[in-house]
C-alpha cells in the first residue's frame, strides 16, 4: 500500500513549493492528495497560476481520521507569505499538525510556513528548523507575546532542508526539489529517493 500525503493549499501559496512535492512524490509511487482550506478547489498560487485541489477541507473529518488511524503518513505546508498566513488562520491546520505530530506522522513546511504557520503552535520549540533567509527574524510578529516560550530552545540553521523529531523544514522555492526527495528519504528509504533523484535528473 503506497504512502498517503496530503498538501494544503491556500490562496497565496508558492507555486514550486507545492508543485514540486506532488510531482516528484506520486513519481515515487505516493498517493498525495491537494486539500483546498478554502470553499472553492480552485486555489490562487502567489503568481497567479490557479490548481485545481482534489478535495475541499471542508469533506475531511479529521476527529474520524484520528480515532479510525487513518492520518496521512505526512502533511505539507507550502509557504508563499500570503498562503502561509492563510493556512494559519486556519484552526484546522493547526489541528491537523497537533494530531499528526502525537500520532508520530511527519509534518512539513517550507518557505514562510516554519515560521508563520508553526511556530504559533509551539512546534518549533526544542526543534533545529529552517525556513525562508530572514524569517527566522520574525517569529515574534507571528508567534505572540509568548513567543519565547513557544520556541525556546529551537535552532535555526541555514541548510536547505532540516529534519527533526517529526518535522522536516525547507528554506524556498528553489530547495523544494530537495525538500521532497527528503520527504521520499524519510517515508520509504533512501532507495526510494535516490531512485526518484536519478530519474529526475536531480541528482
């Protein structure tokens, strides 16, 4: 059975960084799935070219998807500042990434979503991450008043891609290609995404 990953799409997200992971994931054989958080499937990318997602937010019931053990094997949060604000103000995301992280699934985020779209959650607490030059400056605008609390202990580091304790983050557009061969890496081996790397002529 092939592994289920699911992007979250929100007006305002970065074209590549959403693309880019369906693409190269369902090479691999993945099942993945674009969720609009909004009431249309039509989703306005931050270059205005429009997806169309495969289903709406509003059709996924996630308390089911909890108790029934049916969560995805990973979730992905494209940045794009606007999208990834939007994907913030959404209560469900935030759920979403709760619930997979205590069921031990892999949450992931590029661009402006480490900072925009987790670090409100706390996740970045404890955790190496890394995101767009420049944001890591900014979880204070996006995290609160406690945002010392909520991300005490966190370490930016400057590398494209970083993976720790259930969340891999990914720092733009152009490392979204290397961002998803880790998805693959962390989900079915490095098999797997050396494979896909190969073919794709990414390696």
């Amino acid at each position: 059975m092939s592994k289920h990953v699911v992007v979250f799409l929100a007006d305002g997200f970065e074209e590549i960084e959403a693309v880019t992971p369906v693409d190269l994931l369902r090479r691999a054989g993945f099942t993945v799935k674009m969720i609009s958080i909004s009431n249309s499937l039509f989703v306005t990318g931050s270059r205005g070219i429009i997806i169309q997602a495969d289903k709406l937010i509003s059709e996924v019931n996630l308390p089911k998807a909890v108790s029934s053990s049916m969560l995805p094997s990973a979730i992905i949060l494209p940045g794009g500042l606007q999208g990834a604000k939007n994907l913030a103000s959404a209560s469900i995301i935030g759920s979403f990434v709760e619930e997979m992280l205590k069921a031990g699934k892999l949450v992931c985020a590029i661009c402006a979503s480490p900072v925009v779209v987790l670090s409100p959650l706390g996740v970045l607490k404890n955790r190496k991450y890394t995101c767009y030059p420049g944001m890591e400056k900014e979880i204070e605008a996006y995290a609160g008043r406690d945002w010392k609390e909520k991300t005490a202990g966190s370490e930016y580091s400057s590398k494209p891609a970083v993976f720790d304790d259930g969340v891999l983050t990914s720092s733009a557009a152009g490392t979204a290609a290397e961002f998803s061969l880790e998805i693959i890496r962390l989900l079915e081996g490095d098999a797997a995404a050396d494979e896909t790397a190969e073919k794709t002529l990414f390696c």
